[in-house]
C-alpha cells in the first residue's frame, strides 16, 4: 500500500514489479514477494505469498458507465501459503483472487458498494455486488463460479442491512429469507472502509461471506483525503 513513482514500474508478460515487491505466474502459482516498510509505525514486512487457483475464469464486468471501471474474478475460489520471514508468520488456506481497473478515481464513478464472496458446495464460489453509482441506476450482480471456469448468473436474494461499522459506515448484505444474515468479526474497521465475516444462506446453503462494504462518499472527504498520507505513504523517488 505504498505510491510509488514510473521508475519503479517493471512489468512483462508474466511478472510485475512495484519498487522492492513484485509478483511472477509461472502458469500455476502466482508467487508475490513482499519487502517494505509498514506505517504508521515503521517495521519490517517481508516474505512470499504463493496462491494456486483451483480453476481461472475470463470473465470482465463493467461496473461503470462507458466502461471506466471492471471488475474480473480471476481466481474465485483458490488456495493459499504464506511464509513471512518478517515477522516469522506462516499459515495456509482457503482464497480469492480478483482485479479492478479503472480510468478515473472510483469517487468520480460510484457512491458507495457492498460485495461478498463466499464457497459453496461441489467446489463452487459466488459473489455478490450492490453498486451505488453515479449518473446511472444502481447494479446488483450476482454469480456462481465452477472449477472448470464456468460463469452462470445468480439472482441475487433479498437485501439485509447489517450494523454499522465503529466509523459508521453502512453494511448491507443479501441472504436467503430463511436464512437471517448476522455479522460475525469485523475484521477491518477503517473510516471508508470495512471488512467483515458474514454468516448467511444462499441457494439454500449456509454459508461464511467475506463482505466489504466501501464508501467513496466519505472517502472523498477532506478529513479521509488527509488521513491518506499516513496509511499509504508516497515514495515518488525510490
């Protein structure tokens, strides 16, 4: 989560690398190597993060109007292995793997959003997307994820308000209506932002979601704006 300037862009087909981090697809795993220097309180974060997708998916949605803004699972449902040398931390499990690209800041598109991902049964995977845009109506998608790659639509079930987050931030979700959504861990609270563990029924299984919920409303605030620097610094020369 650091800005760095072009001279510190190397990329090729197959590896990216961002200042003193890069990641490498070999066709199999994506391996991400991480050194850098956390913030606010300065230490050191380094080691590999390998992931293996249990099936990839091709599958871009445009999530803005005139295309500014897509989404693309990639690796709905995946495994993980993480080996940190800095601190001496390793675990392995379950994972997501996802991008989204733009051509202007998301505050300049969209209001706010709630998105959850979660795994099913027969090595399936879903996500759930309720979009507040801007200019245009709202846009709710949903879809399943086979292990072949196969996309199939998913209409979403009934909305769920969740409690807020301690910054305020609104949470929604959606669940079957016999099956009550209930936050369970809130796992990142930060003022524009939260990430959540969410227990709630889909196409009649329970499920655990991982759910987001992101204002760009208050995220374009003067007082977010200025809290920036201090959680993703710029290091424009190095």
């Amino acid at each position: 989560m650091t800005e760095r300037g072009r001279r510190q862009l190397r990329q090729d087909a197959s590896s990216l690398r961002i200042g003193s981090s890069g990641m490498h697809w070999d066709g199999q795993c994506l391996t991400v190597e991480i050194d850098e220097i956390t913030v606010p309180w300065p230490s050191s974060l380094a080691g590999v993060v390998r992931l293996y997708p249990q099936g990839l998916v091709n599958h871009p949605v445009e999530l803005a109007v005139q295309g500014r803004h897509r989404w693309s699972p990639i690796a709905p449902r995946a495994r993980v292995e993480v080996a940190l040398r800095r601190p001496d931390l390793r675990w392995s499990g379950s994972a997501y793997f996802d991008s989204n690209r733009g051509d202007a800041p998301l505050e300049q598109a969209f209001r706010r959003w709630d998105w959850s991902r979660m795994h099913l049964s027969n090595r399936r995977s879903a996500v759930l997307y309720d979009i507040e845009r801007l200019g245009d109506e709202p846009l709710s998608l949903g879809m399943t994820f086979d292990e072949d790659g196969r996309v199939t639509p998913l209409a979403p079930p009934p909305p769920v308000a969740l409690p807020k987050s301690a910054w305020g931030i609104a949470r929604r979700t959606r669940s079957d209506a016999a099956e009550p959504a209930r936050l369970t861990r809130t796992l990142v609270d930060a003022p524009f932002y939260a990430r959540s563990l969410v227990r709630a029924g889909l196409l009649g299984e329970p499920v655990t979601a991982y759910h987001e919920s992101l204002s760009l409303q208050r995220f374009d605030t003067r007082w977010v704006q200025a809290m920036l620097p201090f959680r993703m610094p710029r290091r424009v020369g190095r």
